[in-house]
C-alpha cells in the first residue's frame, strides 16, 4: 500500500499561504504582512491541528521550512512528540545533514526520490509550509490530499497554494466544517481526471 502525500496548508481566501505564523517566518520578496492566522487561531483550530497530527506521520518538508522547525521543534520535545519523532525527508540541494535526529536529506531528482518514498512501507507524509517543494508536488501530481484551513482575510500578494506546479486536477471534498472565527477546514482528495463542460444554452 502507497504512503499519502497530505499537504496541510494555512492559505488567505487569495491563495497567501506566505508567513501566516509571524511577521519574521518568511519576508521573502518584502512581504510584511506575516502573521495573519493569529487573530483567528482559536481553540477549536488548535484542536483540529492536534488530531491531524495524533496519527503516526513522517514529515516532506522544504529547506526553508525544515530550518524553522529545527530551530524550535528540538527544543520543546513536550509540545511536539510527533514532530519531533517523525522522520523528517527534506528537498534541498544546499543543506545535506543536521543534528536534529531522522533528518534525511533528498537532492538531485526530488521528484523522483519521492516518487520512491511513496512505495515505500511506512506512514503517510505530511508536508507543511514548503511552497517551493509544493510546486514541485503538484507539478509531478504527487500530492494525495489537502488539509486546509482558509482563513476569511485577502492579501493580494506573497506566496501562493497553488502557482506555478499547478496542473488540471479534479479533488473530491471529504470533510469540511468551520471554526467560530469563520475559518473553514476541508480536506480534499484528489480524484480522477479534470474534465470540463458546457452549460446549455
């Protein structure tokens, strides 16, 4: 049985998934408006983050995003047992080892390497932030599910969801509810081939 790609994405209404934990995450390309899932990050949020992330995972992360969590995650081994268990698979080309334990490193053909990991046993891979490594992801059509929380703001600029790996793909909707501060939770499963129509005359 295949291991599942399950991209957990914070993303604005506009697509912004760009710095939503604070305003130094990523201010790549100038952007300033980091932070903005805080004023809406409420206890019924945290709760549906901590049940993702009950079930036994392995983590596919960017470089980028992996130095955050390095940067935090060992350090608080109590917040983050999952974490910090997981087997951590990250793309980068530049970074080829870390002291943070079960770090693997995947250079050259990434998509090929991941390709691979997916038939490997072993637990579904979360991957989290890591916009570049996402594009990539969608590019090869690897991704089996988003766990999204979009968040009732516009930005209209900084990094995207979906940009430039984006193919034609058709998802099916498998869960979806809303938080008391109007963020809407859906996981969406990728399904089948994109198909179009024509609405009668």
């Amino acid at each position: 049985m295949m291991r599942k790609i399950n991209v957990l994405t914070f993303v604005t209404l506009d697509g912004v998934m760009q710095g939503p934990g604070g305003p130094t995450e990523d201010t790549s390309g100038n952007f300033t408006y980091g932070g903005w899932v805080v004023p809406y990050f409420d206890e019924a949020l945290g709760q549906e983050m901590a049940e993702q992330m009950s079930k036994p995972f392995d983590l596919l992360l960017g470089r980028k995003t992996f130095e955050i969590f390095a940067s935090y995650w060992p350090h608080h081994q109590e917040e983050g047992p999952g974490i910090n268990n997981a087997t951590k698979y990250v793309a980068s080309n530049t970074l080829t080892q870390h002291e943070w334990q079960k770090s693997v490193f995947l250079s050259g053909n990434v998509a090929g390497e991941i390709k691979k990991l997916k038939e490997q046993e072993g637990p579904d891979l979360q991957v989290h932030g890591s916009s570049n490594l996402i594009q990539t992801l969608l590019q090869h059509d690897l991704v089996d599910e988003f766990w999204l929380k979009i968040f009732p703001v516009t930005i209209g600029r900084g990094k995207r969801l979906f940009e430039n790996g984006t193919i034609p793909a058709a998802y099916t909707l498998v869960d979806s509810k809303t938080s008391p501060s109007g963020v809407i939770i859906a996981t969406l499963r990728r399904a089948g081939e994109f198909q179009t129509g024509e609405v009668p005359a």
